[in-house]
C-alpha cells in the first residue's frame, strides 16, 4: 500500500517501487522485510539492474542504473537500516506491505 504522496514525481516513484517489490515473481531480487512491513531487501543488485532498471519504464522512475537507484531511495526519504547486498531500505511510512 502506497500512502502519502507528496508530488506527481515522488507519488509516480513510490507506486513503482511498490508493485516492484510487491511483485512475488521478483522475490528473488527484490523483496518486503520479513520482520519490518515498511522495509525491503534488495537481494541480488545484478538482476535488479538487468532484470528490473534497464527494462522500460522502471528504469525511468528507479534509475537506470544502481547508482541512480539508490540516488533517487536517498532523494525519497529511504534510509538504509541494515547492511545487506544493496542494503535494507525503509521509507517513512509511506510505503508499506500493509494495506491501511
């Protein structure tokens, strides 16, 4: 669930990145927490970059590349709370695997 969305840019952001991770036939790259409904794992950055940012339309909101991906996480509001592949991102509420 998407909740606040603060401009048409950030809203467009945060709705990809959460049918991204939402998404069970990406778990392998990319998934929600197990243990924190408002984090995910990035679990394999190669397939992210190829699989997920350099197809159509991700990789212009997301980035097209990790570095531009993990750019725009910080410009969202995204921190990184635990140390993984690419890291364990949470966002301020405003993305979450819960719906309200």
């Amino acid at each position: 669930m998407v909740r606040i969305l603060s401009t048409e840019s950030s809203s467009s952001f945060y709705v990809q990145l959460y049918q991204i991770v939402d998404d069970h036939s990406s778990d392998q790259i990319i998934s929600w927490s197990k243990t924190n409904n408002n984090s995910f794992i990035v679990w394999d950055m190669k397939r992210l970059r190829r699989d997920i940012l350099l197809k159509s339309f991700s990789g212009v909101l997301l980035g097209r590349n990790l570095t531009e991906f993990v750019a725009k996480l910080r410009s969202n509001g995204f921190k990184t709370v635990v140390k993984g592949p690419l890291g364990n991102w949470s966002s301020h509420m405003m993305i979450s695997r819960e719906a309200l």
